[in-house]
C-alpha cells in the first residue's frame, strides 16, 4: 500500500499523488469510475499526464505523449489495469512511472 505523505511538504522523488488517491479510492469503492477511465484514456490527463504537468523537465510532443519509450509503454499498462480495474498492478504501475520519472529527471535531456 502507498505511504502518507503530508500535504505541504512535496517529496524531492517523483510522486504522482493524483492518481496514486485514485487508486485508493477504486480500490475502497470496488472498481475506478468512468471519469478516471476517461482520464486514463487521454495522455494529458492519465498518470503519465500528471507526471508532464509537475516534472515538465521530461521529454515530451505536444500532444502529452512522452518521447521515452518507457514511459509509453507504462502508460498503456497502466491504461488497461486501471480498465480492468487491477488495483496492485496500478500501485506498481505507479511506482515504475515515478522511477522512470526519477531516472529521466537526472540524466541529460535530449531535445
């Protein structure tokens, strides 16, 4: 299960807070609703997405698709998990993103 973080206090590793209460909610209610089915369908909006809004430093077109092929394709597992609502797989999803987020944030970044 994830770990609470204060509110106010931002950790300096990647941390997709948004999506990460998404899946605690799902997860009491049984299953995501179709608003984050939406949301997870749309580059801008899914978990990748949030990852672009707080870390723009990453590489990414203009559309919000990232340029990393990691980060694709964690993008569409996590897609389907949150569908078929696998709530441990998108924990982990969750986690890969934010190490992937992690990794790109230090290496030099080509434009």
């Amino acid at each position: 299960m994830f770990q609470d973080i204060p509110s106010g206090n931002p950790p300096a590793y990647p941390y997709l807070e948004g999506w990460r209460a998404r899946i605690v909610q799902a997860r009491q209610r049984g299953s995501f609703t179709s608003q984050d089915e939406y949301c997870v369908s749309h580059w801008n909006l899914c978990a990748v997405g949030e990852a672009k809004a707080k870390y723009p430093e990453v590489n990414y077109e203009g559309n919000g698709l990232p340029r990393e092929m990691d980060l694709r394709t964690l993008g569409g597992v996590f897609t389907y998990q949150v569908r078929e609502n696998y709530f441990d797989g998108c924990e982990q999803t969750i986690a890969d993103i934010e190490n992937a987020i992690a990794h790109l944030r230090r290496a030099p970044v080509e434009r």
